[in-house]
C-alpha cells in the first residue's frame, strides 16, 4: 500500500539554538502510514540558523529550501513576541507559497508548524487518524509574563475562550467559571471543535482545494493570519478541531529552552519500551464493572457480544440482585472471572477502575475491550473488530460515545456533546509501560491516564449509552452526582442541573 504523502511547511525566521530542537524533533517524527517531505522559507537574519535550514536532511524525504525577503525584524523579548502588520503580510505570503506548492505537487497533507516548537513523534501519524480537514495539535504558553498558560487554539474573534451561543449575554462570573471549564477540558486527552487555531495544524488537500489561505481579508480590522485563514474556513464550512492527545512543547522564550528535555524524556522512556503485537491470534477480553444491572442493559448487552470476546471479567460492585447469575448464564463456554466487592467502591471511583484494571490484566490479555454495563456497541463494529486487532500499527482505538435520552435518540446540547470527543475504549495491552492513573475521586477515566501515548486510532464507530435513557435512570444519576460531588469539584454544575430539563435538545439516532 503506498503512504500518505505530507508535506511540513515552515517559514524560519529563528535563533540557532531554538531552531536546532525544533529540527531534530521533525527528523524524529514517525512514518508508519505516511511519507513526509518538508518545505522550508529561510527568512533568517542570523546565518547559523541559515546554515542548519540548509544542512537539514532525512532519510527518503525531499528537501526544499526557498530563500525569503530577509527584509523586516520580528522581535522577541522576555515578554512578548511583537508583530507589526508588515512582519504579518510577510507571514501569510510565505504560507500562501508553501500552500500552492502543496496543491502543485499533489499532496494529501500539509503540515504546517513553527519552528520554536518541539514535537511528539506520533504526532502527524496521529492527527492523520482524526479524519479532519483541518486539526491542530495543542500546546500551552504564557503569552504574556504575568499572564497563566493559555493554548494555542480558541472560540470566537480574536483570542476568546468563554463557551457561549449568539449575542448571549453573560456577566463576568459565568464568563470566568465558561472560560475555566474550556480550558480544564482542553487538558483532558481528545478531540475538540474550536473556532481558531494555529502554529501547528494538519490541511488535508480537500480544505486546501476549497480555498482556505491566509490571505487578509480587507474589511476585518483583526490581527494575524492565523485569524484570517480560521474565519475563511469558516465560510467554506469547514469545522476545526484541536486535538489534545500529543501536546507539543512551545519554546516561546529562551530560557524555555530549559525544559525542552525533560518534554522530550516524557515520552522517550514509554518509546523505548519493546513494543508487543500479535499480526493473527488475538485475544479479547472483556473487562466491565457492574452493579444491579439484571433488569437494565446488561442482557442486551451480554447477548450482543457473545461469540466475539475470548475472555471476561468482572467486577460486581455490590449487586443485590441476579446480575451475577446473568452474566453467567449468557458467558457460558468463557473463561469468565467475577470478583464481588462487599461493599460498594464507586464513591471513590479510581480505586475502583484500579481494580477492574489489575484483575484484567492478572488473565494475561492481547486486547482489552471496556464497556459499562450500559454501553452498547453498534453491530457493525462486531462484523469488524478481528481487523482491528488483528494488527500491528495501532494499539488503542477510540470510539465516539452518544448520550441517548431514550431508545432512538441522544442528547445534544452546551453539556451533552460527549460524542463530540472520541474516546478509548479498546486497549492491547503492553506489559512492560508503567501505567498511571488520573487520581480523581470521580470521572477519573476507564483506563490509565498515559495510554494516550500508545499509536491511536479514532474508529467512526459508535457506542450508544443507555444509562440516561429513561427518566428514572435520569433521576437516580442526579441524585447520585449532588451527594459524591455536591460541590462539581470533578464535574459541571450546570450539567447536574441540566439532567433533569423538560425539554432537552434531542437527535434521532441513525442505524448503521
């Protein structure tokens, strides 16, 4: 199979030292799937950076160097960076030439970053995955010396971060507690659609042949390119999205300089692993909490899966009725493996997935699949799921999650997106990685925290969750959240509240 073609594009205008991380960081990006040729427009004042554009080689890939204009000074102080509106035009110019000759030579992406950022490995192998048109990679800076860390990406004009819908009017609380609840999100692994991105994004050729560039536009008094090329795309109705799996390491200043290691460190000791995989063989096993689930979704459930998992376990959280018996009757003929808790851990939910997953791996498993008791999967993923395993580039695969309201239609609204995100539920399991867990009393995740950094792929498969579909299942749920987290420390208040709505936005549910 022939791989996909990228080309990393990057106007360098940077000092050496800066210059040098941000090069060996891209010779040392994968390319399972892909080939990657790089672009680069030497805009460059000091000749030692120059000369390392010019020494810049990998293996297999093309090279081309485009002398620029060299005319202008961006300066950079322990502050800020200061662009004036010709350095701008400048900038968007070089990213207009690096856009044509993507289209010029037919690439499938192109890849444009900054030359003072550091990047994960996987990163352009992983943001292919996502399967937009136009995805960036997230990474946080102090903009300015007094202000807090602040990511690349934001949600309306200039640079605002406070989640709102049309000409809604909101007073400065609400702005700080939206604004606080964006940015809390965006340090939890997944995909998100945003409104303005840059510095490091992905363009696949169809955003590239509708027409997205970084032209200005004329009657807009707002600042930057980034800016420009955001709204253009906008209008041709192309969603953005930024992805928060692989944060790159942002050198805004130079003494930044200092934790370009440890950044790097982060990630080499999880790649030097011997990484395990089987081709052909795989084993299944499911891994599941439940708890007083036999006149639920757990039948529906068990019956679906039955004939694809290999292997099951259990931990029952204090059941008081037949779930047990049922999750034996139906996984008859597995090796099937049920620990009861005496007492309920779900108030202190991470020690409870701690033990789901420690008993898991006790059974020695190839493939991890973990449901809740009230997840269903649609049937197509069974007709799919030995492709899936049974190979050697990926070794987590995400699902999108639809919150369904009743048996045909899911929630969709400010607080009930979460099938906006994809998220794991698929694991192979590598022995040797040293797992870590989110520490949280709630929504603490289903699997260790640092599996983001296995090769990940984001399936369109989907997952209905049954666990909000009847009103008296909504009520036990509001309940349950206002007495283990009465105060939203590990969730969003208005979202307890909203559980309860009258008249919830509803989308019918389409079958595959």
């Amino acid at each position: 199979m022939s791989k996909i073609r990228v080309l990393v594009g990057s106007p360098v205008y940077q000092k050496p030292e800066i210059l040098e991380c941000f090069l060996k960081s891209l010779k040392n990006l994968n390319r399972r799937t892909i080939s990657i040729d790089y672009f680069f427009i030497d805009d460059n004042s000091d000749e030692s950076s120059s000369k390392l554009i010019a020494e810049f080689e990998r293996d297999d890939a093309q090279v081309t160097v485009v002398l620029g204009e060299k005319q202008g000074r961006y300066l950079c102080d322990d502050d800020f960076h200061h662009w004036d509106d010709d350095i701008i035009l400048k900038v968007a110019k070089y990213k207009n030439a690096i856009i044509d000759y993507t289209i010029e030579n037919n690439y499938d992406y192109l890849f444009f970053v900054d030359s003072d950022l550091v990047l994960h490995p996987d990163l352009i192998e992983h943001l292919k995955d996502a399967n937009k048109d136009i995805v960036s990679e997230i990474f946080w800076s102090q903009w300015g010396k007094d202000r807090p860390l602040e990511p690349n990406v934001w949600l309306f004009d200039e640079y605002d971060l406070v989640p709102k819908i049309l000409y809604e009017d909101l007073n400065e609380t609400e702005k700080n507690s939206r604004r606080n609840r964006f940015l809390e999100q965006l340090r939890i692994p997944g995909l998100y659609e945003v409104g303005g991105l840059g510095a490091v994004t992905l363009i696949h050729k169809a955003a590239l042949m509708k027409g997205v560039n970084f032209k200005t536009i004329k009657n807009l008094t707002i600042h930057g390119e980034d800016r420009f090329f955001c709204i253009r795309a906008a209008v041709l109705g192309i969603d953005l999205f930024v992805d928060t799996y692989y944060p790159a390491y942002h050198i805004y200043r130079e003494k930044d300089l200092d934790g370009v290691q440890d950044y790097i460190n982060s990630f080499r000791e999880e790649l030097a692993l011997p990484r395990k995989f089987k081709e052909h063989g795989n084993k299944l096993t499911l891994s599941m909490i439940v708890k007083n689930e036999e006149k639920r979704y757990l039948l529906r459930l068990l019956k679906g899966l039955k004939g694809h998992i290999d292997e099951a376990v259990i931990i029952d959280d204090g059941s008081t009725d037949n779930t047990i018996q049922l999750c034996q009757d139906i996984l008859q003929g597995i090796p099937l493996h049920i620990i009861k808790n005496e007492h309920s851990m779900f108030a202190n939910e991470v020690e409870l997935r701690k033990k789901q997953w420690k008993e898991t791996i006790k059974t020695n498993p190839d493939w991890i699949l973990n449901l809740d008791a009230d997840e269903i999967l649609e049937v197509s993923f069974w007709d799919n799921v030995q492709n899936l395993i049974n190979q050697k580039d990926y070794d987590l695969y995400c699902f999108r999650l639809y919150d369904m309201w009743d048996e045909t239609h899911y929630r969709e609204d400010e607080y009930w997106n979460a099938h906006s995100v994809y998220r794991p539920f698929l694991l192979r399991y590598q022995p040797e990685v040293k797992y870590l867990w989110k520490e949280a009393p709630q929504h603490c995740g289903r699997f260790p925290a640092n599996i983001v950094s296995f090769p990940t792929a984001l399936s369109e498969f989907r997952v209905k969750h049954m666990g909000w579909a009847t009103q008296e299942d909504r009520h036990v749920k509001y309940k349950r959240y206002k007495q283990l987290d009465p105060d939203a420390i590990y969730g969003i208040m208005d979202q307890y509240e909203s559980i309860l709505d009258k008249n919830p936005n509803l989308f019918k549910w389409e079958n595959d």
